[in-house]
C-alpha cells in the first residue's frame, strides 16, 4: 500500500479513541477512590462523555467540511491531547468533567469524523479497501486490548499514566499529520448556532433527567433537590420527569428548524428527511440498542466486579476479555457471511445471540461469581455485536446516496454515542434505584436487628445507598455504632440486594436486545453479490 505512513497515523489515532472510554471503566473503582468521589461520581463521568460526543459529532463533522478534515483533525488532537493531560492530572471529579467529558469529548468530535475522511481521501480502490479493513482492525484491537492494558496499567502503577501516554502519542499524532493529503475545505458551509444549541440542550436535558433518576426519582419525588428549605417537585411531580419532557421538547423544535432552514434554502445541521429512509432508521435504531447494551454492560459488569467481588482493574479485564475476543473472532465471520445471507438475518442473529449471552451473565452474577458461565456469556455478547457491528455501518451507507455518506457517518456517530450515554445512565440509575428499595425492604424485615438500629440504617439510607462491598457495608454499620451481629446481618442484607437489583437492571437490557429485532425488520433482505458476480461498472465503485 501506498502512502502507508498515512493509514499508520490515522489507525493510532482511532486507537486512542477507542481505547480511552475503555480504560476508564475498567478502572473506575480505583479512579473513584482516587478522585475522592463515588461510583455514581464516575457515572455521571461517563455517561457525560459519551453524551458530549453524542451531542456536537454532527457539528464536529460540519466543522471538518467548513475547515477541511486535515485541519480539524489537527486541531481536534490539540484540544484532545489537553484534554487527556487535564485528565491525568485531575485532582477531583469535577476536574475530571471539564478535562475528560468535556474538553476530550469536544477534541474526539472532530477527530473522529476526520479519520474516516481522510482515509477516503488518501487512498482510492483497493487501496481504500485495505485502509478501512487497518481502521476495523485496530478498533478491534484497541476494544480487545483496552480493558487489559487499563487494568494492567491501573493494577500495577495509576490509571493517570494512560491518559498522560494518550497526550504523548497525540502530540506524535499533531506533529506527523503534515504528511496526510487532504481536498479543499467549503467555505460555503454554514452552521446554524440555534441548531447546535438545540441539539446539544435537547440531548442533555433528556440524559441528564435520566441521570438523575436515581436520586430524584422517575415520577415520584424521592430526594428533590431544595431551594431555601423548598422541594423542587412542581405539582407533586419529580423533576426528572418535566427535564425529560422539557428535553424532548427541545429536540422536537431542533426538527422543525431543521425543516425550517431547508425550506429557506439554508444548510441544515441534519437532513431530517433522512429518517424516511427505512433501511437506514432501522440500521441507526440497531446503533443505538447495540451500543446501549454494551455500555451498560461495561458500566454495571466492571462496579460489580470491583465492589461485590473485591476485584483489581487487572482481574476485571481479564475478566471482559472474552467479550472483546467474541466481538473481534464473529466481525470476521459476519464479514465473510454478507456475500451468504443478507444483512437482516445476520442482524438479527447477532441480536438474539447477544440476547442469549445476557442470559448466561445473569445466571452466572452470584454472591460468588460463577466464571464458567460468566466467560462464556461475555464471549456469546461480544459474538453478537461483532455480527451486528459487520453489517450496520455498511447497511446506514449504503441506504444514501454518496453525496449523504459524510453525514450518515456523522449520524451513526451520534446514535452511538448516544446509546452509550443512555445505557450507562439508565441501567446505572435502575441498578441503583433497585438497590435502595430492595436493601430498604430488606432491613424492614430484618427481624436480627433493634429498632434503634433499623432507625439509623433507615436515616443513613436517606442520603441515598452507596455502593460498597459486603465487608465495607460491614465496617459502615460498626462505625455507626452497630453491635457485630447487626453488622453482619445488614451487610448480608445489602450484598444480596446488590445482587438482586443486578440482575434485574442486567434484564432490562435483555429485554431491549430482544426487542429490538422488531426494529430490524426493514433492515435490506437481499444478499449482497459476490465481487466476482457484480457487474463491471460496479466492480470499483465506493462501498459505503
């Protein structure tokens, strides 16, 4: 291949992307200690970081059209590389926001969007064939090697060190880049502030309300926030339910100004009439699901992991590894499939297998961790996104016509990105709903401990349940004053609500994953042709 230095750039750079969410939750038991903040702490961190990206990945692609994709492929590995730096350096959690969910999610917004388009800049044919199988097979690597190299860097020095290598390799990155041919940037392209502003808002208010769901409550008000002695609950209502409402709301007003700015012959942020397409709403639909599952997945799999079974970031990502081995071993196979089935039947099945993967977790989370079932579950779930992941992206492109591929791309990065913030958001905040109702009915029922002592478990509770491990409930009880038996008998008490509201926050995305094969059905039912079996005229056209 030509031009190789190219593609060596651009892969580094689409491993340090992939890598870095990776890493986080991997380590987000040490990373909470070490920051003096909680496990809801580093929710409200990841979910914030994936919802950044989610809400500005469509500017950030417009961004590289206004600029051209080289330049904002440069600035993007500056802001990232600050970002990354800040993050290494964080001495708090909110530190850790501004550096890691904000300013790294901005910087990745638009670095990207620039890879992809860059590596169909710079290489044509089967060139641009072979550079696209490189960037797949580095975004494999980085999701399989992530977890190992988080844990094993977390495990043995700090997790600080990955984020200060990140900054490293994008300073390489920045100065290497001169090297990658680019076309001339549009200055004709406009971006409407409002649009931006509306999408980003509309997107926040929804995930945030989400987010805060397990404080506040869905509907019913449970710790509202105060204003001078004052519940915030309007009508008696949580005010997670009127973010939410208000959220989509502002979503809707961002449609019609979409609409409005094409009916005046301005560029819209998002081609809406994009969404008549059937193929592609069911191939961004399959995004969304897909990637809620699997981040809720990372969210819950890790806390449960460090917290009820004590433990290290090494051992849990040695842990999920069999997911990520999964999702490598069946994107080959659907790849080798698409010229054998169509692209529904493939979908779906990686749907159902991911499905039935759940299953095998859900049997395996006990108060001690069964690994045989566990290891396998995790393999069967990364089998059945590598499925979905050989053939979504291809069926998205593929629904559009070539001149709507750049935003297609920019679409599926939003969908993404959202789904990950939804799934870490609502699985998190179930989980830890489920988990405060079901220790509160469980110390109710306690007959082994006073009343006193049930008062002051109760009172402590109110402030909302941390997620600790049994022997830390334990010791949380004898420091309050508990006798060693009500110790005992409320850790125990707590350890097995743990467990309880696990699994029922791991069903909730079972009950998705089978739900959205209803959301596949107007996925394309034909089977691609065989390269031999095209006809010339097509045989070098572009691939979406």
């Amino acid at each position: 291949m030509k031009n190789g230095f190219v593609i060596v750039i651009l892969a580094v750079s689409q491993f340090v992307m992939v890598l870095d969410s990776t890493v986080m939750n991997v380590s987000i038991s040490q990373v909470a200690s070490d920051l003096g903040t909680t496990i809801t702490g580093m929710q409200a961190a990841i979910t914030f970081y994936t919802l950044t990206m989610a809400a500005f990945m469509l500017t950030g692609g417009k961004f590289g059209d206004k600029w051209g994709r080289s330049r904002a492929f440069k600035i993007g590995s500056v802001i990232y590389g600050l970002g990354s730096l800040l993050t290494a350096l964080s001495p708090n959690l909110t530190v850790l926001l501004f550096g890691w969910s904000l300013i790294e999610g901005l910087g990745a917004v638009l670095v990207i969007p620039a890879i992809a388009a860059l590596a169909a800049i710079n290489y044509q044919g089967k060139a641009r064939v072979a550079a696209f199988s490189i960037l797949g097979a580095v975004t494999g690597l980085a999701a399989a090697a992530g977890p190992l190299i988080g844990g094993l860097v977390t495990t043995y020095g700090s997790w600080r060190y990955v984020f200060v290598a990140e900054t490293v390799v994008m300073i390489g990155v920045l100065i290497l880049s001169g090297r990658i041919k680019d076309v001339a940037a549009d200055q004709k392209v406009k971006i409407d502030i409002l649009s931006v502003v509306l999408s980003a808002g509309g997107m926040a208010l929804v995930v945030f309300g989400v987010l805060q769901s397990k404080s506040w409550g869905w509907f019913v008000p449970l710790n509202s926030p105060e204003v001078n002695g004052v519940e915030i609950a309007p009508l008696g209502v949580s005010l997670v339910t009127y973010l939410i409402l208000v959220g989509i709301v502002v979503l809707w007003w961002f449609v019609q100004r979409q609409r409005s700015l094409q009916a005046q012959g301005r560029m819209p942020l998002l081609k809406v009439e994009l969404f008549r397409i059937a193929a592609l709403r069911s191939g961004l639909s399959g995004f969304l699901v897909q990637y809620f599952a699997i981040a809720a997945l990372f969210f819950v799999i890790p806390v449960y992991l460090q917290t009820m079974q004590e433990y290290d970031a090494l051992e849990t990502g040695l842990k999920i590894l069999p997911l990520s081995t999964g999702l490598i071993l069946f994107s080959i196979v659907g790849s080798w499939l698409t010229s054998r089935r169509s692209a529904r039947r493939i979908a779906q099945l990686g749907q159902i297998t991911m499905a039935v993967g759940l299953l095998f977790v859900l049997v395996a989370i006990q108060p001690a961790l069964q690994g045989a079932p566990f290891a396998i579950g995790m393999f069967i779930v990364g089998a059945g996104f590598g499925l979905l992941a050989s053939q979504l992206g291809n069926v998205n492109m593929s629904a559009v016509e070539k001149s709507d591929t750049s935003e297609v791309g920019g679409l599926q990065g939003t969908f993404q990105n959202l789904g990950s913030s939804f799934g870490t958001a609502v699985v998190g905040s179930v989980f830890i709903l489920l988990l405060g109702g079901g220790f509160a009915t469980a110390v109710g029922e306690n007959a082994t401990i006073t009343p006193e002592e049930r008062t002051q478990v109760v009172a402590y509770l109110d402030a909302g349940v941390p997620i600790v491990s049994q022997s830390e409930a334990e010791r949380i009880v004898l420091d309050a004053g508990g006798s060693q038996e009500a110790a005992t008998s409320i850790a125990e008490d707590y350890a097995a609500s743990q467990i309880d509201a696990l699994r029922q926050a791991i069903f909730i995305v079972f009950a998705l994953m089978s739900l959205s094969l209803l959301l596949s059905r107007h996925l394309p039912a034909e089977i691609v042709a065989r390269p031999e079996e095209e006809p010339a005229a097509d045989a070098s056209a572009p691939r979406g």
